[in-house]
C-alpha cells in the first residue's frame, strides 16, 4: 500500500476521468445517479479518493453501484470480473495469517482493506453485485463472514460457477492464487 493518503492534483483528475468514463460505460449499475453529482462529493472527500485511487491500482475497477437511502451516500463496489489481481492469495484475516504454521502469505484481507479504507463486501452486497453481470467466473473472494462462523476459526468467500451465485466457508487460514476480496466504499 501506498504511504501518502494524498492524490497529486494529476492523479486525482486521471481517477477522476477514469471513474467517470467507467459510470458512464456501466449505467446499468446506477440508473437515476447523476455523475456531476458523485463527482462533487468525490472532490470534497479526498480521504475517498485516495482509497478508491487504491481500490483502482489493485485491480478492483471501482463503481457506482447505488445510494443509500438513509446517509446519501455513493456506494462503490469493486467491479472488476475478477477478484482484483493485486489482492489475492491472502488469508481471511491476520488471526488467520498468524496461525499457519507453513508457507504464510504475505497479508490478509481484513487488515489490508482496513489500510485501503475499505470494507469487505459482505454476502448480501457481493449477491447484489452479482445482478449487474457475471463476477469471479474463475476467481473468487473472501466476504465479510459473522463472527459466529469465525469464532469457530471459519470464513466466507463467494464465487459464480454454472451461472449460479455460490457462497462457501474455508478455514480463514487458507488462501489461494486465486481468491482475493472485493471491497465498498461510501462516499
């Protein structure tokens, strides 16, 4: 991750441009939104430029995908097809990471989205992704998992296969080259 949580005024209009020309490709995802809008609220948070500038630098191709009824807020999910490429063969979390005994990987989910600014889409929100196209057809992610299922040393993570939307469990220890996270930001 990246130490300065500022954007150069040149990396701020290249996010800028580069999340437009992507809410204006995918419309879908955001009917009734408005870019000028999002685009002004964008501008007087650059706390949430910079996450979102390292949701985009990993791979995770952020986007619009609605507003929360209550707070106003733009919710944007990692859109990408994939689990994004920057983010994978890590643990669930860092209680996970610290209990393999053998060939740990370098970071977790949790603690790494916590550093972008980020949350874990949790299994309702990846559901709800999954109605604007077809995501981790060959990957998959870890998903905000109860703290129930993780007390018993558990952890969700999603997947599409046979065109249908699959959630699963794994020891929150594993990871694999293909499985990373996906994240939301309200902004």
């Amino acid at each position: 991750m990246e130490n300065s949580k500022e954007l150069s005024p040149e990396e701020r209009d290249e996010l800028l441009r580069t999340l437009k020309t992507r809410f204006e490709k995918n419309r879908k995802r955001h009917e009734g939104l408005e870019w000028p809008q999002v685009q002004a609220k964008l501008e007087a948070s650059p706390d949430k430029l910079w996450s979102l500038h390292l949701m985009e630098s990993t791979g995770g191709e952020p986007d619009v995908v609605g507003q929360a009824s209550q707070t106003g807020d733009y919710l944007f999910y990692d859109c990408s097809a994939e689990s994004p490429k920057e983010r994978r063969s890590v643990c669930y979390d860092l209680e996970g990471l610290e209990s393999r005994k053998d060939h740990p990987p370098a970071d977790n989910a949790v603690d790494m989205a916590a550093a972008m600014g980020i949350k874990l889409l949790t299994e309702e929100q990846y559901r709800e992704l999954q109605l604007y196209g077809n995501f981790d057809m060959k990957t998959s992610s870890w998903l905000q998992t109860p703290a129930a299922i993780r007390k018993l040393g558990g952890a969700l993570f999603g997947d599409r296969r046979y065109d249908h939307v699959f959630v699963y469990h794994n020891g929150a220890q594993s990871y694999y080259a293909a499985r990373g996270f996906r994240g939301l930001l309200r902004v």
